[in-house]
C-alpha cells in the first residue's frame, strides 16, 4: 500500500469523520435539549446564582480577587460575567444565557473529542462508538451538566490534547495552559504531554512547549497576582485546604459505616459545600491526598517507560485524570463530566470496557444526585449511601481498567 493511500487526509475518510461529528453535535443538542424534560427537572440543585454573583459584581466594576472572593481560577471568570451582560439581574436570564454558553462549550468537547480521533486516524466504527458515547452520556449523568461550568475546561482539555496528537504540540500545550487556567484539573495531563513531545520532538521541543504551557497559565493569573496576591493565594489555598467532602472516597466508606453503626456522621458545613467531620474524617482526607499524588506519579512514570505514541498518551491522560476524580478527597458529580470526552477516546477493547465502566458510574451518580442528595447529605439515607459507595467503587475499577499493563502473549519456543 502505497503512502498515498494510507493517509488519514483521504476524501472518503474526510467524509466520515465530518459526517460522524456532525451527526454527534447533533446528538449532543438534542441530549441537551432532553434534559429540560421529564425527571430530569425534579429537584435540581444549581450553582448558577453563585456564578451569576460573580458576573454581576465584575459587571458592576468590582475587580475579582480584590474586591470579593472568586473560588475559581481567572480563566473560569468569562463564563461567569458573559451569562450576566444585559440580564438585569434577573436569575432565569442568566441561568438561560449560561446554559446557551455551556452548550456550546460541550460541542466544542465533542469537536475536540473528533479531532483528536481524526489524528488517531480511527475507524469508523471507533468514530462512531467514542462520538456516539460522548454526545448521549449527559443524558446518564444528568441535569448537573446544565448548570456547572465545567465543560468549559473540558472542551479546552479536549481541544489541547486534540492538536498535540496533531502534532500542533505547542498550541496544544498553550490550550491545555488555559484549561488549566481555568480549573485546575487539566494539569494532571501536562507532565504525560510533555513526556510524550520530549521521546518523540526532543528535550528542547518539550521545554519550549512547558514554557507555552506556563506562560499562558502566567498571562491568566499575574494581572490579578499583582492586583491582589492574598485574594489568588486565597483562592487557591481555599481549594486545596478543603475536607472530606461527602460523596468522596473515604466518606463513602464512613457513609456505609455508618449505615452499620460503627460510626456517627459529624457534618462539617464548610468551604461551600457538605463535609465529614471529625479527627478520622480529617486522616482520611490527608490519606487521599497522598494516595492521589502517588497514583497520579504512578501513571507519569508508567507512560515515560513506554513507548510514546499516540494512543498510550490518550489512555494514560484518561487515566490521570480518572485518578484525580476517584482519588481527590473532594468528588462532586459535575467532576465525572471531564470525563465524558476523554474516556471513550480510548481505543479498543480497553476503551470499550472503560466506557462501559463510566456509563455505570454516570448511572449510579443519577440515581442519587440530584434526587437523594439532601437525604444523604444531612441525614445520611441508607439508599443513597449506598450508591454513593459503589460508584466510588466503579470510578476505582475504572481507574485500573485505563492503567492495567497490557498483557503480552505468550512467547512460544
């Protein structure tokens, strides 16, 4: 076979690909728009006010940081202040005006997510399976995707990666500098990136890139550094120094405890959110910390003592940032959908069974969030103490199925 034949850029090929992306942003919408039906309307629990205040206060001309507190990284803050111009405060116009932005922020991860399988020269079949997964997934996940800004870095986590497989390493390690910019998640795949353009580019390509990466991130944060260093400290500080979040690993296993009566839940109402409370609760939130960084250094060395390709570099970013979530002493529900276009990117059997493993633990967030949430959160409901603990179980799973060392066959002599 000729070069000529076997590259990605043939017109037949072309065809499929943009006929597949355009079938799944088609997809996506009507997901979208199914959301705002039925069930899925019951008792929705939004972060919109809280966005919409800080939109209302830029807008008003007051400098984040330095005249109120922003728990979010600087890039976060346009999606904030967009959803706020000309609504008059009023709440429905900006929850309205936020989700038309999301929207577009989700097919901007679907395009990335087709981008990125254009330069992985994927089959149609695998175009078609990834694609198809990610446009129907919110409708496993739920009306928390409707109102959490978070496909915001994800479509720019997607979008990065997309042009590095692309070989535009250095805009992509710009791209993956605002994503990261705008939460702080996206830098978990930096250091398998950079790997990845220093055994394939060289040591200098691969600097130049970390350069890029941290000079974005600088551009992003450094005006308001300089206005305020103690409000961005803050910011930051407020994040890392929270507790055991309830839905977390460690408090899922409090949470069954719990339900056996080996222990008493203490809630600790802080840092914006519901907590465990407690000396144990505290332990077990510095255990996870350290067990995350582990697994997180884990995987970096893993992917740097294997080839560099293409494909090993998706499902090791997959993995680090599966290992994040599941790790991370806090777990909200809106953190699975960083997830949604990276996981089924994977290919083959591996990304088929990953996929089917974060359908699971899309399911189970929904059966319990928005609906049992307060029971759980304030009274611990058996029920969803329960759910909570098997889908902290199958984000594990999820984790060793992206990891797992792929099996050698057998040498015959």
């Amino acid at each position: 076979m000729s070069t000529t034949q076997e590259r990605w850029s043939l017109p037949a090929e072309r065809r499929v690909a943009l006929a597949a992306a355009l079938g799944a942003l088609a997809v996506f919408g009507a997901a979208w728009a199914l959301l705002h039906r039925g069930f899925y309307r019951r008792d929705q629990i939004v972060d919109t006010p809280v966005y919409q205040r800080y939109g209302d206060e830029m807008l008003d001309g007051k400098v984040p940081y330095l005249d109120f507190r922003v728990e979010y990284p600087p890039a976060a803050l346009p999606v904030f202040v967009l959803p706020a111009i000309g609504d008059g405060h009023d709440q429905r116009t900006y929850k309205r005006n936020f989700e038309r932005l999301m929207i577009l922020c989700g097919l901007l991860a679907i395009a990335g997510l087709a981008l990125a399988l254009s330069a992985l020269r994927a089959e149609p079949e695998r175009l078609l399976a990834a694609l198809g997964f990610a446009a129907l997934a919110p409708l496993a996940l739920g009306s928390v995707i409707l109102t959490r800004f978070d496909l915001w870095p994800t479509a720019l986590l997607m979008l990065g990666l997309a042009a590095v497989l692309a070989e535009r390493r250095r805009t992509g390690l710009g791209v993956l500098g605002l994503a990261a910019s705008a939460k702080i998640f996206p830098v978990v795949v930096v250091p398998t990136a950079l790997t990845y353009v220093w055994r394939r580019y060289g040591r200098r390509e691969a600097l130049v890139c970390a350069g890029l990466f941290a000079g974005v991130a600088a551009l992003c944060f450094l005006p308001f550094v300089r206005l305020s260093p103690g409000g961005v400290w803050e910011s930051l500080h407020r994040q890392a120094d929270r507790p055991l979040q309830i839905e977390s690993l460690g408090s899922s296993f409090l949470l069954v405890a719990h339900q056996f009566g080996a222990w008493t839940v203490h809630l600790n109402l802080s840092h914006g959110s519901q907590n465990q409370g407690g000396s144990l609760a505290g332990a077990l939130a510095a255990i996870q910390t350290v067990v995350q960084a582990l697994v997180l250094l884990g995987l970096w060395i893993a992917f740097a003592r294997g080839p560099a390709t293409k494909e090993r570099l998706v499902r090791y970013s997959a993995a680090g940032v599966a290992a994040f979530v599941a790790f991370g002493k806090v777990l909200s529900p809106q953190f699975l959908i960083w997830l949604l276009p990276l996981v089924p990117l994977v290919r083959g059997r591996r990304g088929l069974a990953a996929s089917v493993v974060l359908a699971v633990a899309l399911v189970l967030t929904q059966l319990w969030f928005p609906y049992r949430y307060w029971r759980l959160a304030l009274h611990q409901d058996a029920i969803a103490s329960w759910l909570v603990f098997a889908r902290d179980l199958v984000l594990i799973l999820l984790v060793v199925v992206l990891a797992m060392p792929r099996r050698e066959p057998a040498r015959t002599t």
